[in-house]
C-alpha cells in the first residue's frame, strides 16, 4: 500500500511524462469531439474526451499499461495481482497478453456481468469475494504478500496516476483553451492524474469532480477531510462505487487539486447515458455519464466557457441499457 507518507501533487508532473513516452506504443491518443447537442443547451463550447473508445474499452488501459511496463524483469516473472470492478481488470489482462504473461484478479461478487464476460476471454485467473471494491482490494493485497508476486492497483499507486494523466497531456495539445474538465471520480486515479497534472504545471483550468449521490466516497471525504467509510448503495455508475483504502494518495492529490465536486442521481445518470446514445451514437457506461450528467445539472455556471467532459468508458450491460433507454 502507498499509504501513510502524503503524496504532493507536485508529484504527478514528472510520473504523467513518463508515462507519456512508455505507453505511447500500446494506449490510443483518444479523439476530442465537439458536441453540438450540450454546446447548444449550456450556450458554451463542450468537447468529449472519448476514452470509451480507449483499448479495452475504458481510460484504465493507460494506468495498468503504465505500471505493468514499468516493472522489472524480475518483477514480472515472480507474477502479478489486482483488485478490479471490471475495467482496470481488464486493462491489465490486456497489457499482460501483450506481453505474454497471465495473473490474477480479484473482484466483488457483485461485479457488472458484462464486464466480467469479457475477463474471461483473456488468460487470468478470477476470485470473487466480498461486495464492495475495497475488499477486494485488501484481497489481492494479501494474497500478494503470501506468494511475494506484485500488486498493481486499481488506483493508488504513482505509476498508475501517471498512466491516467496523460489524458490531460492529450488535451493540453488539442486545446489552446479549457476553462473546465468534469472528470468521473471512484478511487481518483484519473482525477488524481488530470487536475494534479494541469495544476503542477500552472494550467488554470478548473477541474470538476463527478460522483453518483448512491457513492460520493471522495467528496465527502474530502469535505470531513479524512478518508471516510461508507456504505456505497447501488448505482448505474458502477465503475466508481466503492471506498477507497487508507492512505491513498490520490486522496491527497483530489483534496489539493479539485476545484468542485459535482453529485448526481440515478435519474440524472441515466439522461446522460440517453443523451451519448441518441445524440451522439456512442455506448458509454454509468460512469461516463458522470461528467454529461454534471454539466447538465452545472451548465448554467460554464455559459460562454471551453468545456471538456472525460467519458471514461463503454462497458454497459444491454439488460441496463435496454431499462434505460425503453
């Protein structure tokens, strides 16, 4: 665990460039796509950052790419271990095909079928334990330490919060101008990863937090100013329900760098979905609605404003998407 020393934004730079040049050859350079549809309802310019269509499906890929390449030789031969609600999973599965290696992932009981289905395609082994991340996490951690093979976290660790910061590398060379970035936030690599990199380098854009009101585990931390337990209900946004462990330094990094925290419902989560699928074609899942779900509750605050919204992945069960959308 990266746990107990504070981990600085200040960071994050340096980890974000590196990343940048060792996942270049594997993680896709997402396309920015312009949305006349919520350009022309918050009256501003609102761009997607389609990392729904990232490798693997989801902007997990660049994390688990970055800390997988990032290990030793000796490392990677004595195996490897994660912790995933489906994403990061398969994110590491893929890196670890690539490279000809196998490992083993630990998830909830209760994690999306779909995203399940496809783990199975790939050469790891599957433990389901417990009905909440944390769990599993602390899992694989310990079965970790018992066989002395390395843990890759799903979001707690440097090297992944620098994978996921390149995103913003992306948009800092596709846009002269961001006035805001609604960023999906669960354990807050991603998020850890944009706003500590835009705010190391000095980049004024606002950066907004995005969490389902059934498990706003880091705004409410942040708000007590400690990481708190809760319980997470059930949520379209399955991808960021779920605590996050102690010490995690992405904690420290959001409570430094997020500028706003925006919480939505169910309800609020589900339009967003409707709005990707029948006005701009494209299959997200809960979690990426976050950000179009928050710009629309917040959209009367970015009037006349450049705004990017992270869709951070499509996996979605066609049961979900079927209630959803009928």
């Amino acid at each position: 665990m990266i746990a107990e020393t504070k981990y600085s934004y200040l960071n994050v730079e340096r980890e974000v460039r590196e990343a940048e040049k060792r996942i270049r050859p594997y993680a896709v350079e997402t396309p920015l796509e312009y949305s006349r549809y919520l350009s022309r309802l918050g009256r501003c310019r609102v761009y997607l950052k389609l990392e729904n269509i990232q490798r693997t499906g989801s902007f997990k890929f660049r994390g688990a790419a970055n800390h997988i390449l990032s290990l030793s030789g000796e490392d990677i031969h004595r195996g490897v271990v994660t912790a995933s609600t489906g994403n990061h999973g398969a994110a590491f599965a893929e890196m670890l095909e690539i490279m000809g290696r196998g490992g083993t992932i630990y998830l909830p009981e209760n994690a999306a079928r779909g995203k399940v289905d496809v783990l199975r395609t790939y050469n790891v082994d599957l433990k389901f334990t417990g009905d909440d991340c944390e769990i599993a996490e602390t899992a694989a951690r310990e079965d970790a330490a018992a066989t002395g093979r390395v843990f890759i976290p799903p979001y707690n660790h440097p090297k992944i919060v620098g994978g996921q910061g390149t995103v913003a590398m992306e948009l800092e060379r596709r846009l002269d101008t961001m006035d805001a970035v609604f960023v999906p936030i669960g354990g807050g690599g991603l998020m850890a990863g944009i706003s500590g990199y835009f705010k190391s380098v000095g980049h004024p854009v606002r950066c907004i937090g995005c969490q389902p009101e059934n498990s706003p585990v880091m705004a409410e931390s942040v708000k007590a100013g400690r990481i708190v337990a809760m319980e997470s209900k059930p949520t379209l946004s399955d991808g960021t329900a779920g605590g996050m462990e102690p010490g995690s330094i992405t904690f420290d990094i959001c409570r430094e760098t997020v500028d706003d925290y925006i919480i939505v419902s169910e309800d609020e989560i589900a339009d967003g979905i409707r709005v990707m699928v029948e006005r701009h074609y494209m299959l997200v899942e809960g979690a990426a609605a976050l950000s179009v779900a928050s710009f629309i509750r917040a959209k009367e605050r970015f009037r006349d404003k450049t705004v990017v919204l992270i869709i951070s992945g499509r996996k979605i069960a066609p049961d979900k998407l079927k209630t959803i959308l009928c």
